[in-house]
C-alpha cells in the first residue's frame, strides 16, 4: 500500500511525490495495482502522469483517479474506455446506452462490449466517461436509432 514509506520507497529518496508514486508503481505486478492505487494518497491519485502509468498497467483502476482524471480525454483513452480513433464509422445504425454504475465491474464489461463480435458494431453511449448528465437525451437517440439499453447489475444493486 501507498503508505508513510510509499510502500518501501523512501519519498525522502525521491526528488518529488511524483517519483516516488511512479518508483512503487513500476515495482508492482499488474495484478496489485488496482488495490494499490486504490489506497493511495489522493495526491497520487490527482496526478495525470501516475494515473497513466497505473492505466497501462490496470484499465480497471480508472475508477480510482482523482481530480476529475477519471474523465479526463487522455486517460479514458489508456484505459480503453475511448476509442483513440476519431470519427469511427460503426457498421450498425442502431446505439446502444448503458446504465451502469462507476465501478471496476462497469468498466470491464464496458471493454467487453468494445470486442464482443456482435456488440462492436454498435454505438454505445456509456455515461460512466462523460461528463454529462444528459442520460435521457443519449436514452432517446437509442429509441430513435431503434437501438437498446443494457443495463447492468452489480451485487450492490442496479444503477
């Protein structure tokens, strides 16, 4: 864990927060950094370069950033969430939304639609990656495409 000696590195030793942040990341499997960044120091948690670099390592952890990084374009993009293609062209006319709340679970089943066969073909609006509160809007362009809403449940409840 990120903790007084930022999980074995000294931050003393390091120039900045910043180094040492990114010296615990890069000594960790990507299999603890979900539940390291998740208790880390907000201030790791709020700095663009250490949630990139913890991106690349575990999509999942997008949940965790700070400051408004979760919605930040350049990190949707690492975690996989956006598409780092503009202006694609889907094959089907019809958009999909999700309802689903902002957890580890919604974003890897929002990248499970993006390679799913049949799903990829879709437009889906995923309100979980934009700062915008217009849900009923994305809602009514579904119905218009004559599209669909997957609405997820998590073991807490719907969304």
């Amino acid at each position: 864990k990120f903790d007084k000696t930022m999980g074995g590195v000294n931050p003393k030793e390091a120039v900045n927060p910043e180094e040492a942040g990114l010296q615990t990341l890069d000594g960790t499997d990507w299999e603890g950094v979900g539940d390291l960044f998740k208790n880390a120091q907000d201030y790791v948690k709020e700095n663009r370069t250490c949630v990139l670099v913890t991106l690349r390592k575990d999509p999942l952890s997008l949940v965790y950033a700070g400051g408004g990084l979760n919605y930040d374009p350049e990190c949707l993009k690492a975690s996989g969430l956006w598409d780092a293609r503009e202006h694609i062209v889907y094959p089907r006319s019809e958009k999909a939304i999700l309802s689903v709340q902002f957890t580890r679970c919604a974003i890897k089943f929002a990248l499970a639609i993006k390679c799913d066969p049949f799903l990829q073909h879709f437009e889906a609006y995923n309100p979980s990656t934009w700062c915008d509160p217009d849900f009923l809007f994305h809602l009514q362009q579904s119905k218009d495409t004559l599209g669909f809403m997957i609405q997820v449940e998590e073991t807490q409840g719907l969304s």
